[in-house]
C-alpha cells in the first residue's frame, strides 16, 4: 500500500527513521545531539515535526541519505507515491 508524500508534508522520528532506513533510536540522537534541521513545527501531538524536504535535503548534504535506495524512493515520490514505512525496502 502506499500513500502520496509531498515534499511539505510533515514527517517525524518514526518516518525520518523509515525513510532513510535507521532505527528511530538514532533519529531520536541526532535530535538530541542537534544534528537535525530545526523543526518546522516545534509540536505536533507533542513532538517536533519536519518537512519531507526539509529532512530530505538534510540527509543529502550530510551524507545521511542512502543513496541507491533514496534514488529510488525519489524516483517513486516524483510520481506521486511513496511506500508506507511498513513496505519500505531494507
């Protein structure tokens, strides 16, 4: 199943940790070591939010992005549908 994922939509730790294909655990300590971009939205449901962009662009300039399989999810973002965390390729 998947679902669209513009690039403003909003993305948290457990969607960051899925889409770039880390535990939520490092997502988590990079937040905590003020690794990530500032959030877009400080609180959503009482968490920090980001865009996809945001988080995207992040990944790329650090390195972070793992990029055969970012190509990939890219690929399939430009077209509109992005694999829910549940079926994304490991």
């Amino acid at each position: 199943m998947t679902r669209p994922l513009s690039a403003a939509d909003p993305v948290g730790a457990k969607e960051i940790a899925a889409l770039l294909g880390v535990e939520e655990q490092t997502v988590q300590q990079w937040k905590h070591r003020k690794l990530l971009p500032a959030p877009r939205w400080p609180e959503v449901g009482g968490r920090p939010a980001w865009t996809w962009e945001q988080i995207r662009a992040w990944a790329v300039e650090t390195g972070r992005a793992p990029a055969e399989r970012m190509l990939g999810q890219w690929a399939r973002e430009a077209r509109g549908t992005v694999p829910t965390d549940a079926s994304i390729e490991r």
